[in-house]
C-alpha cells in the first residue's frame, strides 16, 4: 500500500517534469525567435 502511493507520487513528478520541460522548451523557442527578428542571432 505504501509502495503504491511511492510509485504514484513519482509518476507525478514525471508528468510534471516533463510539462515544465515543455514548458521551458517553448518559452526559449520564442525568445529565440524574437532575438532573430531583431536582427541579434546567437544560440
């Protein structure tokens, strides 16, 4: 019982790395993309 609740809290965590993970991705995506338009390119 105990375990079950362990194994459902790390599932947790995963789903939610994974959508931060997302999250991070797109907002550096468009902070690229607007660094671009100005003309500023850099990794």
């Amino acid at each position: 019982r105990n375990q079950d609740w362990l194994n459902t809290g790390v599932q947790g965590l995963n789903i939610i790395k994974v959508i931060l993970g997302k999250l991070v991705e797109s907002q550096v995506r468009s902070y690229k993309k607007e660094r671009c338009e100005d003309g500023f390119v850099s990794l």
